[in-house]
C-alpha cells in the first residue's frame, strides 16, 4: 500500500486528484499540499517520523507550474534527501518531459487526468518500491469510493436540458434546470443544486454565453445564477445581494441596476 502527498496549487485540480488515489486500493493514504512549501514540510515531517512512522510518504504526485518553486525544483530538493520519496509529475504541459525523467521520476501524467493512466503511474510506483502492483480486489465502478468529498468532472453537454458530468468513470447527467448558481473557480466552474455540487471543466463566462436563454444571469465575476431561483433581493447601506436558497450572493455594482430590472420584468411575467 502506498502513502501518498499530491501537490497542485489549483484547489479543484488537488481535489480531484486526491479523490481519484483514494479511490485507488493500493493506496493507503492521500494527503494534499497546495505549494511546494507545504510540501517540503510534509516531506521533512514524513523523514522525521522514520519509514513506518505515522506521516510516511511513499510518492509524491507533484504539479510543475505553481507559484514560487515550480515542482521541477521542489524533485530536485526531494533528491537531496536522505531518504526521498519517489514522485509522479502530473502537469498540463508536455515539454517537461526529459527533464522529469532526468530527475528520475518514475511518470509524467498529463492533464485533464485520466483514471486509467494516474492508476498505471499508481501501478509503477507500486513496482518501483517492492508493492504489490494489483489490487486485492476490483472495485465496482459504477459505486462512487467512499473515503472523501468527489470532484465531478463534466465531459460534454449532452444537449440544451442537461450537462453531463463524470466521476470515477461513471457518467451522469445533472438537468440545468435543477441548478440554482453557478460558482467560478479559476478556469473551473462549481454547479450548485439542492442536492449539493458539481465541479465541470468549463469556465463560468463559457457558461454564461451558452445559458443565458436559459435564464441565467451573471451577478458578480465569480456568479452566476438562476433568475427563476433568485428568493429574495437585499439592499444594505449601498450594497446589493441575493438570496438563493441557503446562500446569500453578492451582486457587484456593475450588475445591480441590470438584474433588478430582470427581476422586475420576470415578476410580472
């Protein structure tokens, strides 16, 4: 069983990672750094606590573009150590190659991560270190892993009414209407329903364009929301925000004026 460190500086992408390795069953544990400084920190931690100790690190599944040091110069610190962790490079680019296999990485997985490959670099390190590199047993693919909050990734519309949307392989299809707001996370967006969200691979202003018949309205840079879902309008003191089930949003100025008239015009039909 491996103990494994992912290291990205993108929130979403170091979630969905850890979930796809804890969904693998040769490994053990999957911890997350979001800057090669914690990373450094947990790797020290892990020597200091001796192989078997209780913040081991088996592989690092390690980013190459971060702010700061870059994952090409945290590999090279690591291979100072006495007692270095293997380490996997999962990046989006492809031109870091050579110099990762100079470094003695063990892979290079290219993103959008797919789970058959990240299980392949799972399945060489496992070889690498003496592991067994098969699991003890196939886990049913269609039953979603229990050990942690799941990334979903979407894949395509499958047409105006639906997105579809992917976790751990399986494919589902979330309606739009059952979406109230939507939530910009880098070039990520965040699908909020009553049932809970789901992080798509599309960027909120691509949304924007392709639902805006739909009746969704932009509010704020990092929202976007269903006009039909919108409860209550809230002026205070010179500021504007809405209430949308449980969450209150803000509305930037720049949108204030626009969206109370759309609220206005869809009240009286």
């Amino acid at each position: 069983m491996l103990r494994v460190l992912a290291v990205d500086d993108e929130k979403p992408l170091l979630e969905e990672l850890l979930y796809l390795l804890r969904s693998d069953a040769r490994v053990s544990s999957a911890v997350g750094a979001s800057d090669a400084t914690e990373a450094l920190r947990r790797v020290t931690r892990a020597l200091e606590s001796g192989p078997d100790g209780l913040h081991g690190i088996d592989v690092v599944f390690l980013d190459i573009h971060m702010a700061g040091l870059t994952g090409l110069d945290v590999a090279r610190l690591l291979a100072g150590f006495a007692r270095p962790p293997l380490v996997v490079f999962v990046t989006a680019h492809e031109g870091f190659a050579v110099q990762a296999f100079d470094l003695k990485a063990v892979d290079y997985v290219l993103k959008p991560v797919r789970p058959e490959r990240l299980a392949e670099a799972v399945r060489r390190a496992c070889a690498q270190l003496g592991r067994p590199t098969q699991p003890e047993a196939a886990a049913d693919p269609a039953v979603p892993a229990q050990r942690g909050a799941a990334p979903e990734v979407a894949v395509a519309d499958r047409s105006t009414e639906q997105i579809a949307v992917e976790l751990g392989g399986v494919t589902r299809f979330v309606a739009i209407s059952d979406i109230a707001y939507v939530e910009a996370q880098g070039d990520y967006a965040r699908l909020h329903t009553d049932d809970g969200s789901h992080l798509v691979r599309i960027p909120l202003s691509t949304l924007e364009e392709r639902w805006a018949a739909r009746g969704f309205v932009r509010i704020h840079r990092r929202h976007l929301v269903a006009l039909g879902r919108i409860d209550e309008l809230r002026l205070d003191g010179g500021t504007t925000s809405v209430r949308v089930g449980a969450a209150e949003l803000q509305v930037s100025r720049r949108h204030s004026r626009e969206l109370r008239d759309l609220l206005m015009r869809h009240a009286t039909g």
